[in-house]
C-alpha cells in the first residue's frame, strides 16, 4: 500500500491553553494533508471544473481519536491512504506521527461522496479514478 503523507507545522498560535495541540487543529492537519493528495498524488486542480467529475464530492463523516498530545511547537506528519472505496463512497484512513518515528498522535477516518456538480446527489466514481487511487488503497491487515 502507498500512502501520501505531509509535513506540517505547529505553531505557538496552534496550541491551546496547556499549551497542547488545539483538537481543531488535528483536522485541519488532515484537510490540508487531503488536499495535497488530491492535487500532487491525484492531479485534480481548483479550476478543473465540470472535465473532471471526480473532483466534486462531499464530507460524509470525519472521525478523530486523540492518542497522545502534540505539546510543543515543532513539525508534524499527516499520513492518509484509502481505507474502502464503494460505489460513489471513498474512506480515508489518516494518522498523525512525530517526525522521528511512527506512533501516533491521533487517527481517524474521514467518508467522502462523489457527487454530480449541478445536483449534488450521488454519483458512482470514474473507472479513471478507481485505477488512480488503487495504489493508496490500504491493504488487509495494513494500519497505515
């Protein structure tokens, strides 16, 4: 399984009044890891518009665990990869790691749905698609 993963930092302004990473700020960690993915690993551009219908999808669910507090400023790494893809359904695994070694901060799941543009109702994914992600797709007994 390949996985798409970023480096991120932590900011005095990220953490919170115990000075740990703000729980809001995990998420926004996985956003922007996503977006990355979609953009470096996946190709799809902001202006891509209705050519590719495989850009338009909407945030079904997100789940976070918090494992251990971030407590410092510093660097992180987001990792995501592909835990299930249906019909028109797509779930990400996501992990967040210290730069130095692989234990977790926090992991969760985020369900996404391909939608048609105009109606926002579900559609299935392009075959083009499917073979794209493929290579992210996680692999059974893989924790990411």
């Amino acid at each position: 399984m390949r996985f798409h993963e970023s480096i991120h930092g932590v900011y005095f302004d990220d953490l919170d009044a115990l000075q740990i990473l703000h729980n809001a700020r995990y998420l926004l960690l996985f956003e922007r890891t996503i977006g990355s993915f979609w953009s470096r690993a996946m190709g799809f551009r902001g202006l891509d518009g209705p050519s590719n219908p495989d850009r338009f999808h909407l945030v079904r669910t997100n789940q976070m665990e918090y494992i251990r507090p971030v407590t410092d400023i510093g660097e992180v790494r987001a990792r995501i990869w592909v835990d299930k893809l249906g019909k028109s359904s797509l779930t990400f695994g996501f992990r967040l790691l210290p730069m130095d070694e692989d234990v977790d901060f926090a992991r969760g799941s985020r369900v996404i749905v391909c939608v048609d543009h105009r109606t926002r109702r579900p559609v299935p994914w392009s075959d083009e698609f499917r073979k794209k992600v493929a290579p992210y797709m996680r692999d059974e007994g893989s924790a990411g």
